[in-house]
C-alpha cells in the first residue's frame, strides 16, 4: 500500500484543527535525516522570543507576551512576562516537567536570554538583569540591574541576547534603537583601556564582548541596524544577521569582522539607502548596506525579505556532516530555520547557499524565534507560533512552541561531567552546547596547573577536530603562569584556524602583541593576514606601521575582505601610513588593482592627487571610476579637494559631461558659488545639459536663483513628461509660492495651466494650495479652473483637499466632473469610500421576467 504524502494529510485538516498541537510537527518539513519532536507547547509556554539550553538540557525559554500593547493589547493577566524551565527528564525529546524561574511586572516584552549554571542574563531595554537562583529551587531569588539606560524598550532593536566566547568573554548587541548604555549604577562604561565609551561615534546597531564580570566593554562592529544575536565560534570568529527595513529585501547574514563598519547608513551623512549617491550598487539589496562605498564591510549574503532572528554556530556531531561547523539562522519571517554552508574566500569568506532545515511550508504559523545546541549535539528551537510577524504585531497571544530536531529514533540523553576533576572539565568543554562550555571553562582556569595537562593534550590531538583544538588553546592562553610554549606551536600551526586563534588569543593577554602580530604578516593564508591587519587597529608604534606596509605589498587586489581589513587597521592613521606606502609604491601607484583599491580607501589629503589620476582615466570606463567619485565624499571639504575635482572637468573626453557633473555634484557648494572658477564650470554644464536630467539634479544641488526663469521656461515646455514636472516641483521649492503666484498673473490661459500641470505630482502644501485656489478662484477662466481641479487628483493631500471640496459642494458643473476624473483611480481604499457618493451610480439593467425570457428564446429558435 502505497505511503500517504504529509502534505495530503495535513490539507485534509480543517483550520481549527491545524492549530492543535497534535498536528504541530505535521505542519512542518524537515530536511533529509532529521525529524521534530514536539519538546513543548502551550498551555506550558505562549510567545518564546528566546531560548537558552543549560548544561542538564534544560530549555529555558524567555516568553514576550506582553510585546507591544499599544498594538497588540494589554495583557490581560496584569503581570510582566515569565522565563520558564523546560525538563526532559525520561529521554523522549518532550519535556515533563515545566517550572517558572522568574516572573515580575518589570520583565516587559524581553528579547533575550543566557544562561550559566544557577544564574540568568535577561535583555530587555532598558535593561539587562541579572537573576539568581541562591538555594537551588530552580526559582530566582535575587535580581541585580548589569545595564541599563538602553534605547528601544518595546522594540525589536533594542538590546539582546548574551553568548559566551571561546575566549571566556560575553558577546551581546543591540540594534538601531539601542543608541547607549551604562552599568547598573548609572556610571559611564570604561572599555579595556579604562577609557569611558563614547557612544556619539558609532552608528546604528552595535556588537559587544565585555568581561565575565561585565566590565572592560568593548564595541567590536558597528552600522547594522538590527542583528538579533551573535554567534561566536570556536576560533572567535563571529557571525551575525541582520533585519532590514520590512519589505525591502535585503535581511543578511555577515562575518562580523572585528571593528568594522556595516554599511547601514552613509558613514559622512547618516543617510539611509534610498538616498541617491554616485556608484549606486546594481542590486537593490546591496543597496540597503551601501556595499560599493569604501570602507563598509562586504556582506556574507543577502537573504530576502523575512525576519531573521536567533542563530548559532553548530559545532555538534549528532546531526548530519553536512550541517556540522555552519551558520544555522532562525527566520520567523521566512518561516524557516536554515543553515548556510560557508567556505574561506580570500581574506574572508563565501556562501555555497541555504540549507533549509525546517520549513513551515504547509504551516505558515511556523514563526522560529531562536535555535540552540543541547549538550547532546540536538538542536531545539523555539516557535513564536503566530499568523503575522513584523510590523509590531501579533495576532494569536495563547500559543508558542519549542520543537528537538535531531535524527530520527535519536533519544535525549545528556552527558554528566563532575567538573570538580580537572580530566573531566576538559571533557566537558568539548561539549556542543555553550553552557556547559562555560561552566566547564571556567573549571579548567580555576583548576590551573592541574588542567593543563590534559588541555596540551587534547591541544596536542592534531587528528582532533581542530574547533576543539582551539578552545583547549583559549583555556591554556587564560591559566595563570602560562608558558607559552603552547602558543609557539600553534603559530607555527598548519591549520590557518589555529593561527587565527594564536594571534586572538595572544591580543587579549598582552598589552603590546606587535612581536607576535609580526611573526605572521608574512603568512601564506590571506585570513591570516586579514587578522594581523585587524589586530594593528589603534596601534601607532612604529612596528605597527611595518607590519601594515608588508601586508600591503603582500595584497594583490580584487579582494574586497583584505582591503576592508586594512583600511581597518589603518583607521585614523592614514595621514602617517598612505606616505609611507607611496614611497614603497613606485612611481604609479594606482596602476595595480591593489594601488587602486587603497587610493579608492585612504583617508587622508595627500591621495587626492592620485584619486583624481584615477576619476580622469579615460582609458576605461565611465562605469569603473565611479567609485573614485565616490570616494571623494568621504573627505571633508578643502581646497585640494575642490580643486581636484575642477581639474577632472578640463580633461577632454567623450564622457565630459557625465564626468563634470559627477564632479559637480561632489563639489563643496559653497566653494562652487563662491569661486569665479566654480560658478563658470557650472554655468557652462547648465547651459549644456538644459533640458535634461542632468540639469534638474545639478539645479537641485546648486539652487542658482540666476536660473529661475530658466526652469520656469522648462516646466512650461515640457509640462506633460517627468522632466516639466520636475522642473515644476524644483521652481516651487527654490523659489517658492510667492514667485509662482506672479508668474500665474502673468500668464495667457494655456501656459497658466502648463504651470499648474506641472506641480500636480508635489503634494507640497504650497502645491495643493496653488491648485485649490485655481479651482476655486471666479476670476480664472473655466479652462484654467477644470485643469486645476482635475490636477488636484496628482498627489494624495490633493485627493483629501478634492474630498474636502464635494463634501463643501464648492466644485460645480464641469470643474466638478474634472475633479473627478482626476481622483477616479485613487489607491487608498479609505478615500475611495468618501468619493463613493460622488460619482453617478451605473445604470442598472431591469430584471427580465419570465416571460420575456420565454418569448426570447422562442425568437431565436424561429430565426434558426
């Protein structure tokens, strides 16, 4: 008998009856060699926004139901927000045992939680707290404030999850609305130079990693607008997603390379995407993230619209090889938990695609909040379980589910470490799961000495995986009185990841680690050279400037992770690195591509000269140096800039126009307007592009009072194209109602109702009041008054004012029967309801009786 497909068998399921937790797996496909078991479910757990696995295995889910109730409704209960203890404790996959760890009204819509032995970390703007279990009950019985002063509070972007460190540190973020945050008693954070953090000078969304003791904080990347969740490697390497604006398409995935720059707003002006600038990106996504600018960190891959959330790094055995070492990503909005398959590519690294792991594609109340590993290599995810996700809202407040992914027939079985023998501490740190590997190495660094021999040897187990090889060298690197000798070896390691880990390691112990960044910069691996180059950022010893200027010689181009790497490491040091590298250059420094990619990055005057060789070669295309046009926004405005850009323009070529403009437009403007050199160079563009877009963009730029005629002559002409109306729109703006106002009293009928015509499309309120008072007006001609109604239906304030007007009855006759046929084809459903009224009812056709039917057909059986 032939097998009956899932899909069959859950469409035959009635709606109501897809919501039971009965069907719940039903609704869900799993990749080849894994199945889900329903771990647990409501009534036990409604909305989980997060999850933690504890050493034991335990779930603890940090529940969000009272999210948003300016949206979505005050909690009926009238109290905060639960964290909840999940136990298996017979090995089936399903829990047994649910018990509530901490609920208070001051818990309010939390986003994440980390948990260590008897102890959790909540994020929830403004705060993070600390909560205790001091008895052993499994109920929290003190809370301290770690953090607070935080931005986004009932907000997807304010602060999250905690993760541990391979390095023994915590790794946290928040998003775009986290803008700040303090300790516990308002005092300002010092990072690891005791220097107090000055918030004002990163952008956006921000990565930390701070000390066990939730000191020495540092910000490690900025400008993402809103990554739920670090996750960290053993080699510490870090990984992260990242959500767009909803709808735009361009959810991410990044290597989150230490100290740089993600590209979510424009680093000079804090400009958002949609504003246009020179060397536009092709694709739209990579526009959201300003991928072509210089200095912005490459995306790993764009994933589409969804709603990425929690993620982690699998380093299990139980699941199959393929998904061992990836990236795995809950998207609730994408309904799906997926892995994404990553290999080295030059200096950083590439996607081979998206692995589905379980997909809500007959369920699409599937919305995965977060995915953990459990100590025996399972992964559990948590399942906000809801019809909508995004936009603030939520429409189900009773459900929520948390599901084990593992192989089939796999039981839960959690391994026990006695962490007191050192032997089996280093046992445990082997663990996939990270609480159980911070437990485990912070018993290793108290053990000390008597550890060490069994981390050299699980360090020295070169048929080891080498992930486990680098966290015996994390632990060795923190034992006080460390030899070293342990770090040589893994310098001279031939696994590229274990150098990275050195070198990491070594950073974080000593003050001055050049002697040991230089021991690598010759390095065949360009990661490895990556790392050296990132390991020198703010480091202005003469060694560090050697270093950078082998690394250079050492790039060879089109590697956009090497170059990001060393403007990193060059940060605010160009004025003292870019000469020395000239002098180390030749006599053409930008005939390589490496050349060219670092006068495209340097900051620092002394590159105009040569970024301007580089805009002015005609020998290739147009296309190609827009980047260098680019790249002169990212200096401030100065006379060497200025005058570089004016000499571009003199060069002849085919492309002159487009060059001029270009230069124009990243002209200063008021050295433009305020040189007789500038305003004759603009000038001679104008007279030559009038008429043309590129007119209208250098005008919107320049704002030359001299041309207003100019462009009122241009919104006349061409009043029915794109071009007239935005002439139009530019006259209005510049020059302002007072000035079109008299232009209209000047005007014959026809060119009066070409000037109208173009301004419909503004939706200004100087605009609509143009318009209306053209319609209105008994002093204007009937053709003038039925255009201007009629225009009024260009813009929606114009359909509100045309609505405004009928209810008023101050539109009659012909003036009315234009109005409305320029509002006929409203979008927004709300104004075509009011407008409903005003338009003639259809004629409707009289019922036929039966008689009348009868004789027609009769009729036409006689014609047959």
């Amino acid at each position: 008998m032939a097998a009956v497909h899932p899909d069959s068998v859950y469409a035959a399921l009635s709606e109501a009856e897809r919501r039971f937790t009965a069907n719940a797996v039903a609704g869900l496909q799993l990749a080849d060699d894994l199945e889900a078991t329903l771990f647990s479910s409501e009534p036990h757990i409604t909305n989980p926004i997060n999850i933690d696995v504890d050493h034991r295995g335990r779930v603890w889910v940090c529940e969000s139901y009272n999210y948003r109730p300016a949206v979505n409704g005050k909690s009926e209960l009238g109290v905060g927000d639960r964290i909840v203890i999940l136990e298996d404790k017979d090995g089936d996959g399903k829990a047994d045992v649910s018990k509530v760890f901490y609920q208070g009204p001051e818990i309010n819509a939390p986003l994440g939680i980390w948990v260590m032995g008897n102890k959790a970390i909540v994020s929830q703007s403004p705060y993070v707290w600390l909560l205790t279990d001091t008895n052993g009950d499994d109920k929290a019985d003190t809370k301290e404030i770690l953090f607070k002063g935080i931005g986004g509070t009932q907000q997807d972007a304010g602060i999250h999850a905690f993760v541990f460190g391979p390095d023994g540190k915590f790794y946290f973020n928040y998003g775009n609305a986290g803008r700040q945050l303090v300790d516990g008693q308002d005092r300002p954070l010092l990072d690891k130079y005791e220097r107090p953090i000055d918030f004002r000078q990163y952008k956006q969304g921000v990565v930390f990693r701070c000390d066990q003791d939730f000191t020495k904080v540092e910000i490690l990347a900025e400008n993402f607008r809103n990554g739920f969740e670090v996750a960290v490697d053993s080699y510490g390497t870090m990984w992260q997603s990242d959500q767009e604006e909803p709808g735009n398409g361009g959810d991410r995935v990044s290597y989150v390379m230490e100290n740089g720059n993600f590209g979510y707003v424009d680093e000079m002006t804090g400009a958002s995407w949609r504003l246009n600038r020179t060397n536009l990106e092709d694709e739209i996504p990579r526009r959201h993230w300003h991928q072509n600018d210089p200095g912005v960190v490459p995306d790993l891959i764009e994933t589409g619209s969804g709603f990425p959330m929690g993620m982690t790094v699998y380093e299990g055995d139980l699941l199959p090889r393929k998904y061992w070492d990836q990236v795995i990503v809950a998207d609730a909005g994408q309904n799906a938990l997926n892995s994404f398959p990553v290999q080295p590519d030059g200096a950083g690294f590439k996607c081979m695609g998206i692995n589905p792991i379980v997909e809500g594609k007959r369920d699409k109340w599937f919305r995965p909040t977060d995915v953990c590993v459990a100590p025996d290599g399972s992964l559990m995810v948590s399942d906000w379980y809801d019809p909508v996700i995004g936009s603030n809202k939520m429409k189900d407040k009773s459900r929520g589910r948390v599901y084990r992914i593992a192989p089939p027939g796999t039981a839960y079985k959690v391994p026990v470490f006695d962490l007191n023998i050192p032997e089996q501490a280093v046992q445990a740190l082997q663990s996939p799961n990270l609480s159980m590997r911070y437990l485990a190495w912070n018993a290793c660094v108290k053990h000390g000495w008597a550890a060490e021999p069994y981390l050299e040897a699980l360090f020295r187990q070169y048929d080891a995986n080498p992930k486990l090889r680098a966290r015996a060298l994390w632990v060795l690197n923190r034992i006080e009185g460390f030899n070293y000798r342990n770090l040589d070896i893994a310098f001279r390691e031939l696994n590229p990841n274990i150098r990275i880990t050195a070198l990491r390691a070594v950073r974080q112990r000593n003050s001055d680690p050049t002697e040991y960044i230089k021991r690598l910069t010759s390095d065949r691996d360009p990661q490895v050279r990556r790392e050296c180059a990132l390991a020198i950022n703010h480091n202005h010893t003469y060694e560090a400037l050697d270093v950078w200027l082998q690394l250079a010689q050492q790039y060879q181009g089109n590697d956009r992770w090497s170059v990001e790497a060393l403007s990193i490491g060059a940060y605010d040091q160009w004025e003292r690195i870019f000469p020395a590298w000239l002098s180390k250059a030749g006599s053409n420094p930008g005939a390589t591509p490496a050349g060219k990619d670092i006068i495209w990055l340097a900051r620092t005057r002394r590159a105009i000269p040569y970024l301007t060789d580089l805009a002015a070669d005609t020998t290739v295309s147009f296309k190609s140096r827009l980047r260098y046009f680019r790249a002169f926004d990212f200096f401030h405005a100065g006379y060497e800039k200025s005058q570089a850009l004016l000499n571009v323009m003199s060069i002849p070529s085919s492309d002159r126009i487009e060059v001029s403009k270009l230069a124009l437009l990243h002209l200063d403007k008021s050295f433009v307007t305020n040189s007789q050199q500038g305003l004759t160079a603009l000038n001679k563009l104008l007279d030559e592009t009038y008429g043309t877009e590129h007119y209208i963009d250098l005008m919107t730029r320049y704002a030359l009072e001299s041309e207003q005629d100019r462009l009122l002559k241009l919104a006349l002409d061409k009043s029915d194209e794109v071009i007239g109306r935005d002439a139009g729109s530019l006259l209005l703006e510049q020059a302002g109602i007072s000035y079109i106002n008299q232009k209209i009293g000047t005007l014959d009928d026809t060119r009066k109702s070409a000037l109208l015509a173009s301004i419909q499309t503004v939706g200004s309120p100087e605009s609509v009041y143009l318009l209306r008072s053209a319609a209105t007006s008994e002093s204007e001609s009937a053709m003038v008054r039925r255009h201007a109604a009629r225009y009024l239906g260009g813009s929606w304030p114009g359909e509100e004012v045309v609505v405004k007007l009928l209810k008023e009855d101050r539109l009659t006759g012909e003036v009315k029967d234009a109005a409305l046929e320029g509002v006929k084809n409203a979008f927004r459903e709300d104004i075509r309801a009011e407008l409903a009224p005003f338009f003639p009812k259809p004629v409707e056709e009289p019922v036929a009786t039966q008689a009348e039917v009868k004789s027609k057909k009769e009729k036409r059986k006689r014609r047959k």
